[in-house]
C-alpha cells in the first residue's frame, strides 16, 4: 500500500505526527484504540472521517516504520 496518499507528516499539524491526511486523527491514535481492543468498525463509528483504507494506511505506515529501525543488542 502507498501510505504517502493517506498519511501525512506537517509540523503545523498535530506537532509533525503522521495523520490521516486531511484529519488530525493521529496514526498513534489509530493504533492505540486498535491495541485497546477497538474494532474497526467501532473505530470507523467513532471518526467518521477515517476510513476502512485510512486504518490500513496507518497499519502500513507503522510497519514500514517499524521496518527501517535497527536494533542494538544489549
């Protein structure tokens, strides 16, 4: 998934956190209510400006994210 057309990252927008374009529905958000055990459809109820794709985008975003760090071992 092309995470560039939904999600976006402006420091004028909530300090620089990626956001479901055109919202300041955090991708943080996003993932937090989902680790809460929200359902999507709970979700979608909740922010009617997100969409089922704008859930996905915020799960790719996160793992593409997740994908470029290193790990140190201790």
């Amino acid at each position: 998934m092309d995470t560039k057309k939904k999600i976006e990252i402006n420091p004028k927008v909530m300090m620089g956190k990626p956001v479901i374009k055109g919202t300041r529905i955090t991708v943080e958000l996003i993932l937090k209510k989902l680790s809460e055990g929200i359902s999507k459809s709970d979700l979608l109820d909740a922010y009617p400006n997100v969409t089922e794709d704008d859930i996905q985008a915020a799960l790719a975003y996160a793992a593409e994210s997740l994908s470029l760090e290193e790990t140190v071992r201790l």
